[in-house]
C-alpha cells in the first residue's frame, strides 16, 4: 500500500523567495494580440490588468528540469511525493494598488498552507503558494494560489470520451465573451506563461496518458477570460479583491462564454461550455 501524501511533506518547508522583474511593455502587448484586442491594453505607466502578473516573473529553468510531463521536475514550492500530478484550482487575490507598466516590481513567493484530503478522486494534496508584489517598497498586491497534487493516474478524474466542438452554450448574464481555444492558441499561451505542461500541446500526451478528449484549455487563461468582462465592459470600476475557481477542465475546440451580471459594489462571473455551465467562477469587488 502507497504511504499517504501527507508522509512525504511532514518535514517539508521551503523558504520564501524573492524574485524582481522590470514589468516591460513586451508580454501585455503580447497576451493583447492573443486577445485580438485593437491595441494593447496597458501602455508604460499605465495600471496592470488585474492577474496579467502571470505574464511576469517567469521560471525558464534548463531543460533536463522538466519531468515527463513537461512541468517541472523540482521547485521550491513543488510538493516532493512521487509521480505528482498537478491540477490548477483557484485562488484570490487583493490589489491594495495596482502594478504599473514599465516600474520594476518585487515578488515575494512563500507557502502558505499544505493541507491532505480525499475526494472522489482518491487522496489528495492541497498546496497554497502566497505572492507579495512590491514596486518602491510599498505592497501593491497579494495573491495565493491553490495548486492540487495526486500521485500516480490510478485515481485520476473521469473525463468525456468525446465532444461535440459545434455545440455553443447559451448566453447568460448582462457581460458576455466568446472564445472558442484552438491550438495556437493554446500553445502561445504556453509560450507567454512559460508553461510547458505537455497537456496544453501534445495531443497524444494528453489523451493516452491523462486521459483527457482533447487539448486542455490552461486554467489560468480561463480565469483571465473571466477577468476581460470586467476590463471591457467597467474598464474604470478598480477592482479591489477577486477570487477564482476552476471546476472543470476545458477542452481546444470547445465554445467557451464567460458570462455575469454586475451590481453595485461586485460581479460574480463564470465560463460555460454547452457541457457544463461552470467550468470556472469568480467573484470580484470593486473599490
């Protein structure tokens, strides 16, 4: 019988870390391509779109660093339990001031919080990474993470044999966007996050071994999709705090709608396909 999860992090706890970045116009005009968007939606000195500090501070570690999967092989904050498997699954964040373009910024990476379940899955292992972002001393922003490890794929969730790429789900909410994720898609983004979890590109890898339909659209870029409702349609409402959840994966080809309906002082949204009407959520309150 395996040991638990739990076995393999009692004496595990890594150092905070701390990383700078000069926040250049590069990678926000380049997520703003991605989006087709008209022009780029942050120019020098102008306010960072809340969560686009995923564009930033980014690990390209050597090759012989990535495992089988093409993520990591070893990180100060990668749980040590063997054949880890990752999944994204949410996470908030608060904006005491939004970051600006083209000012050097600081990040303060630490863990947060380890914490063993079980679901319907099997036995799991929840890890909470907190970010602090800085830019001349004063804390502009704080983040956490929740990153969920299993080991092995004897446990792993059960997916759709099949989809069905024409299906549009129907429209909900008073904002709404369409996207429908196709490879480039996904594989730019991966350049632009250097993520290089074979899943989001490797057709093979993702359907033979995870055991997934298709091209798994990044979890992060669900919750950035999310996010644009609030950039398009309220672009001079701040937001103050916002958190987010993914539930379901998605799938490349898939019609995707993010969708919700404001009020006075917060917007709760959500990404739907025609499978399911909440593949992610999020909450967020204006200033």
């Amino acid at each position: 019988m395996p040991a638990p999860l739990a076995s393999y992090v009692e004496s595990w706890h890594p150092e905070p870390a701390t990383a700078k970045d000069p926040l250049l116009l590069g990678p926000a005009a380049a997520f703003s391509n991605l989006l087709d968007l008209p022009g780029a939606a942050a120019e020098s000195g102008d306010p960072l779109p809340p969560l686009w500090q995923w564009l930033y501070f980014l690990q390209w570690v050597p090759q012989q660093g990535l495992g089988p999967d093409g993520h990591l092989r070893d990180g100060r904050n990668l749980p040590p339990v063997p054949d880890r498997r990752r999944m994204f699954a949410g996470g908030r964040c608060e904006v005491i001031e939004p970051l600006r373009l083209g000012e050097p910024a600081e990040r303060t990476s630490s863990l947060a919080a380890v914490t063993p379940r079980h679901g319907r899955s099997g036995e799991l292992l929840f890890v909470t990474e907190r970010q602090e972002f800085r830019q001349h001393g004063r804390l502009c922003v704080v983040e956490e993470q929740d990153i969920v490890y299993r080991s092995g794929n004897g446990n792993a969730p059960r997916h759709p044999a099949t989809l069905d790429i024409s299906a549009v789900p129907e429209a909900e909410g008073q904002w709404q966007l369409r996207l429908r994720p196709t490879e480039t898609l996904l594989f730019r983004f991966s350049a632009l996050t250097a993520n290089a979890h074979r899943i989001h590109y490797d057709t093979p890898y993702a359907r033979d071994v995870e055991g997934y339909p298709g091209l798994v659209v990044h979890g992060p870029l669900l919750a950035l999709l999310i996010l644009e409702l609030v950039r398009r349609n309220a672009p001079r409402r701040r937001v103050r705090s916002l958190s987010y959840r993914l539930h379901r994966p998605a799938f490349v080809g898939e019609h995707l709608i993010a969708g919700g309906t404001p009020t006075e002082g917060q917007a709760r949204l959500r990404v739907a396909t025609y499978r399911e009407a909440r593949h992610a959520t999020a909450e967020v309150t204006f200033a």
